[in-house]
C-alpha cells in the first residue's frame, strides 16, 4: 500500500503503539477529499470513517428550513465516524468537507473489529468521543455568550492549528455559516481585524499575521478546548505549530 502522507499528521493515529497500528494499516485507504464533498448525510449509512491529516470536515445540524448550523469541526486531531463504535451507526447530522485534503478512510466493520479486541484503540477512541462531546457543548456556550468577533478568532486559531498554515481560504459566507451569524457580521469584524494589523482579507482568502493578537482577542473557548485537547490527545498539544 502506498502512503500518501505521514502517519504522525493525525494525532489519534500517532497516539497508537506500533504494534496496533501496524495491524490497522492494511485497513487504512489514503485518500483526496475536496472541498464540498459530503462524508454523509443526516440519518444517512456511515460505511466509513476518516482519519484527517490535511483536511478539515464539518459536523452540520440541517434545519427545517434548509439553514444549516456548524456543531463541530473536525481536523487532524480527530476522527469523522464517532457514532459507528459508540453503537448509533448512522448521524442526526451532516459531515460535509470544508478544506480540501487528504485523509485515511477506514471501512466501519473495520474500526468495530479492531474497536471490540478491546485494546489502546478502544481506550483512544473513548476519549476521543469525551474530547467531543466537550467541543460540543462549549460551542453552545461560545454562541450564547461571545461575541462575534471573539468567535472568529477562535475559529482562526482552530484553522491554524489544523492547517499548520496562517493562510487559508474562505470566504465572508462561510465563516457566516459556520459562526451562525450574517455575512454583514463577519466583514465588520473582520475589517476590524485588518485595521489592527491582526489579519491581511482578501476576497476568499485569509491570513493571520499576528497570532498572540488574535489570541489576545479570541474567546476563552479556544483555550478550554485547547487544554482538554492536551489532556486527552497529548502527542496533539506536543505538535502545535507557532505562528507568529
């Protein structure tokens, strides 16, 4: 099998001894996710699950109305498949890809038989989904209570840290959809960003020139999310890139 990218890209896999990845491997299939794609839909089968190295997915809730609401992202911290060994098999919500890149997809009858030998893979998995459930349930303070420019930091810093680059590109609408707020809210911000000599926006494109700036500014959910991320997925925290 060739191996389109390292191991040590998705903490998860890097947190497994030799031994159990080495018998995970052949299961393992490299492959290009791009922009758009959707993983699965919202009660849909889930055949697969995504170890990301390069990309990042989002988790969408999708309204009666067609509206859509971003739960959680999903990079080379994680895992894109939590419900197939926590026994649902299928997702109330959609998994669509938001930056193209590549991953490893693992067949879901292939997770669940390495999943019930009952070894590291089970105890990482578990607390994977703890980590999570975590994100979740501080993205439901973050939009109650921040404001949104806060949330834009955060999510800035997210990207950085899953992208290992301080360019990446999106655009006004996006961010909207995935902060819950109208593009209108996203261009204040981010010329007020721009204005600080924080970022550098151009028309579908971002670039963070001063990360203590934004951290500065970021709501506090970054860093609790950050630090369950440290204790339960060290080798992740271990590997943070710094921008200056």
């Amino acid at each position: 099998m060739k191996l389109l990218h390292a191991r040590g890209q998705n903490y998860l896999l890097s947190e497994l001894y030799a031994v159990e990845f080495d018998r995970l491997l052949p299961c393992l299939e490299p492959v290009l996710l791009t922009r758009g794609d959707i993983l699965f839909q919202a009660d849909g089968v889930m055949p697969y699950a995504y170890f990301p190295t390069t990309t990042i997915v989002s988790i969408d809730s999708i309204l009666a109305d067609g509206s859509t609401v971003e739960l959680a992202s999903i990079g080379n911290e994680g895992l894109i498949g939590v419900p197939i060994y926590l026994g649902g098999g299928t997702s109330p919500n959609r998994a669509i890809v938001r930056v193209t890149g590549r991953c490893y997809r693992i067949a879901a009858a292939h997770l669940l038989d390495e999943f019930y030998r009952k070894g590291p893979l089970l105890r990482l998995l578990l607390r994977y989904a703890q980590s999570m459930m975590s994100q979740l349930g501080q993205r439901v303070v973050c939009n109650g209570h921040h404001s949104a420019e806060q949330r834009l930091c955060t999510f800035m810093l997210q990207m950085i840290d899953r992208t290992f680059s301080s360019e990446f590109a999106i655009t006004q609408e996006e961010i909207g959809h995935l902060l819950g707020v109208r593009r209108e809210t996203v261009t204040d911000s981010a010329i007020r960003l721009q204005d600080l000599g924080l970022i550098k926006y151009r028309r579908g494109h971002v670039t963070v020139v001063h990360r203590a700036g934004i951290e500065a500014l970021c709501c506090e959910c970054y860093g609790i999310i950050s630090r369950q991320t440290a204790r339960l997925l060290p080798n992740r925290h271990a590997a943070r890139p710094v921008v200056a």
